[in-house]
C-alpha cells in the first residue's frame, strides 16, 4: 500500500494546505522581487527545467515537449548567477524592473511510495502576468509545473521544478523572470 493510501482525510488535507501555502509564499516572493529569499527555499540539488514544445501531430507518439531543448535549464550555480546578476548594473533587461503577478492553482499533491524519502510530487497550473515600463505591452504565459518538494528540517524546500508551457513560441521581449 501507498503512503497516499495509508493517509486519512485530515493528512490528505494537511499535506495539500502545507504545499498550498509553500507555492503561494514562492509566488508572493517572486511578485515582490525577493530573488535571494526565494533561492533560500532551494535545495542544493535543484534542477529547473522549462523544456521546449514542440507541435505534433494529432496521433504521434512523440512527446510534445523536448528532451534537448530548453528554454531554461538551470542548478543550483546557474540560479544564483542569474539572481546575482540582478544586483549589478549589468541587468540591462530588468531595468526598469518587472511586475508581475503569479497565480497558481488546481495544486496536486503525491506524496511518493517510497518510505524512504520525504518528498512529495506536486503539479500545480500556473498563469505569470508580466508587464515592464510604461507600455501597453504584456507577457501572458501559461502552463503546468511538476514539482519536487523536499522536507527538510521541518520545510518544504524545491528540489525539482519542470514547467510545461501551453505556448509553443512565447512572444517575450526576454526571459529574465522565474516560473
């Protein structure tokens, strides 16, 4: 039997709130430019992917998404550099910054069957409003996540994120937010 199987209601309840409000305290530091604060929810081993889609035909087998390319695909190195570089004149693309609001919902969580380990699977559908300067311009950009939750000392720290865009092409000026 699964660990999800062995959980009463109140666990299945608990362990669905507790990863609610992990997704929407990450959300709520990312719309506020909290950078370094939101890596500090990381784990050492993160692996962050945003794989590219890739249109198919109806009946092929073949996955809509890439296994080589990616719109990002970044580690615990990679994510500081970039969130580093934000604090340097050298952020060309922030400047003026971002604002933008994440929602997030239809959250999902799996514990895994193994006794284990103490992570849990969680997709959840997000939807990133982003808007830069005093245009008419904005980004709309949607899709799923799976995420890796990892407890550790007591919290959720992500060890792994994939976000599965809806979009094929994003019509994006840069890429210089996190999903």
């Amino acid at each position: 039997m699964s660990k999800s199987e062995n959980r009463t209601s109140m666990e299945n309840f608990e362990l669905q709130l507790e990863c609610t409000n992990f997704l929407n305290h990450e959300a709520a530091l990312l719309d506020d430019n909290r950078l370094h604060d939101w890596f500090d929810l990381l784990t050492e081993d993160i692996d962050y992917r945003v794989p590219r889609r890739v249109t198919r035909e109806r009946n092929s087998e073949v996955s809509e998404f890439s296994e080589e390319g990616y719109l990002y695909r970044d580690d615990h190195g990679t994510l500081s550099t970039r969130i580093d570089r934000f604090d340097n004149d050298y952020a060309w693309a922030e400047n003026p910054p971002s604002r933008t609001r994440r929602l997030v919902s239809n959250i999902r969580p799996e514990e895994l069957p193994d006794d284990d380990v103490d992570d849990v699977i969680v997709k959840s559908n997000l939807m990133l409003y982003r808007s830069q300067g005093d245009t008419t311009d904005y980004d709309l950009i949607v899709g799923e996540r799976e995420d890796r939750l990892r407890r550790l000392d007591g919290e959720f720290k992500l060890s792994e994120r994939v976000v599965y865009l809806d979009q094929s092409i994003l019509d994006s000026r840069n890429l210089s937010f996190f999903l």
